[in-house]
C-alpha cells in the first residue's frame, strides 16, 4: 500500500463586504423621504396612525410595541439632549451645609526630635 499526498491549492480569498472606499448609498432620510413620496404623508404621521389604529382595534401586542418604540425616541432624544448641553440644563438641588465628613481631618504632624525625650 502506498499513500499518496494530495497537493492542497491555495487560492486567496475575495474580501467579504462593501469594497474599501465604497459609499453608504442607503440613508435614513432616502428612505423616509421614498416613505413619504409612496404614501403621501409623513413617516412621523404614519406613526401616529399607526398607534391610532392598534388602540382602536384593541391589539395590545402592536399597542405596547409602538409604545416601546415611541419611548425609545423620546429617551435617546432626551439623553442626546442632556449630554450636548454641558450640564446647563441640569439644577444641582442639593447644598451640603457642613463637611460630609467633619470627624475626619489631616492628622497635624509634629516633628519628633530623636534625641529629646
């Protein structure tokens, strides 16, 4: 019996994915703007109906997630809004009248001649 190796070929590989360089054609405003040239109102509106709709027609499954949805935004905007503003938006409500910790000090240091008793 004789083994023989077969010879492995080594080809290179494609790059997966968008080539270097390519630009994201894509965009969230293409697409609410074909949204709104398709429908005739605006993606914003057509939200509203939305929620509308599932609350007249009593389905709580689509109700909650545009609820889920709708509150998302609300809070990312928010939380966009309060990191950009530098703190000015924000009130500081507390006034610490006294030291947190008033027992707690610098211990006064004295110097020890080694030779005095």
């Amino acid at each position: 019996m004789s083994q023989t190796k077969k010879s492995l070929k080594t080809t290179t590989a494609k790059p997966l994915g968008r080539p270097v360089g390519a630009k994201n054609t894509v965009t969230s405003e293409k697409i609410l703007h074909q949204i709104a040239l398709q429908t005739g109102k605006s993606f914003p509106r057509l939200l509203a109906e939305g929620y509308h709709a599932s609350i007249l027609a009593c389905d709580f499954a689509a109700r909650l997630a545009y609820e889920k949805l709708i509150l998302s935004k609300v809070v990312a905007d928010k939380h966009t809004m309060d990191v950009t503003s530098g703190g000015q938006s924000l009130i500081n409500n507390f006034n610490f009248q006294k030291a947190e910790l008033p027992d707690w000090s610098e211990p006064k240091m004295k110097i020890i001649n080694a030779n005095s008793e």
